[in-house]
C-alpha cells in the first residue's frame, strides 16, 4: 500500500521508491545520528528495501525522500530497535501496519505519538530497557494480532485503549499475554 494508492487498489512495492528513500535517510543520518547511520549501514539490499518500507511511512509529501523533520520522527521509532536487521525492520513493518490507524501507509503525527509510546511501553514490558529485539518485536507483532478482535488488520479505538490500558501495568500485562494468547504461545513454544 502506498499513500498516492487507494489502501484497495495499493501501488505495488516493486514500484516504491524503497532504496532511494533508505539511501538518502543513511546519508543525511551520518551526521544527524551517526550512532544509527552504522547501524544501518551494513543493511543487505532486502534489509534497504524494508528501511525503506518503513521510512516511506514519513514521506508525508510523496517525493521519495525525508525532509529533516521527517527523519527526525523517523528515527524515534527506528531508535527503539535494538541492531536494527532484516527481520526487525520487517517486524517494524508489520507494527506499523496495525498502528496505521487510518491505512493511508503514512504514520501521521498523532499516529505517532502512539506509536513511540507503545513501543516505549512494550520496551519495558520486554525487561531490556529501552531498544526492542527482534524476538520482542515478535512478541508485540503476536500482542497486536490478538488484540485485533476483528482480524482486520488494524487497531480500532477500542482495541487501542485495551493495549494502553494493558501497558500501564505491562508485566502483568504480559502474564496475562503469556497464558491467554495463542500466538504468544506458539513463539514461546518455538524458543
């Protein structure tokens, strides 16, 4: 899905920008965050492709490129992977399809402040701190897809209200997660 495409009728991803939008967020990252910019840095072209996948989200203008402001919003959910990869990056992808409240593939402002915050708060539900791992990220993926009572793919205002609610209290959020969710279930089964 893309923002210029109807969710219904979505521009097919071969056709995005992916690379370009990566390659650019790396260069000006160098000296924005440079921290980042290394981490990044030794992505493999899938991994490009799904940085670009989630900075695309932010090119609220469509052109195939951050502008400052975009990459700084950017960076506060990049920020919060731990080694950022392949697979975290998809994982991030996935996140952010649900929190993609009104499907348009663009995290809007208000989007946002969601999305920081419940990856903020899911950081210490996880115990590392404050950067997520791919088996965490995992983890919140399963979190999401239970959540949605309505298999629709995204959150609706109630389901978002029973996830923040939930991590206000998060370890006994994720106890109850633990017991009750079946795709909890199946990765703790997998370890």
């Amino acid at each position: 899905m893309n923002h210029r495409g109807h969710p219904k009728k979505p521009i097919p991803r071969t056709q995005l920008p992916l690379e370009r939008i990566a390659a650019g967020f790396l260069r000006e990252s160098v000296e924005e965050a440079p921290d980042l910019a290394r981490q990044l840095g030794s992505l493999n072209e899938l991994g490009m492709r799904e940085l670009g996948g989630v900075l695309g989200r932010f090119d609220s203008r469509g052109r195939g490129e951050l502008d400052a402001r975009e990459r700084l919003l950017a960076r506060r959910v990049l920020g919060r992977l731990h080694k950022p990869g392949v697979d975290s990056l998809a994982l991030t992808n996935k996140v952010l399809d649900y929190l993609d409240l009104d499907m348009s593939a663009l995290i809007e402002e208000d989007e946002l402040e969601l999305c920081v915050e419940i990856i903020e708060r899911f950081c210490c539900a996880g115990g590392t701190g404050n950067r997520l791992t791919s088996r965490e990220l995992e983890i919140l993926y399963a979190v999401l897809r239970h959540l949605d009572k309505d298999g629709n793919g995204q959150l609706d205002a109630m389901e978002r209200q029973a996830l923040r609610k939930g991590l206000g209290s998060p370890q006994s959020f994720m106890e109850e997660h633990r017991k009750s969710n079946p795709h909890i279930q199946r990765l703790l089964a997998q370890q």
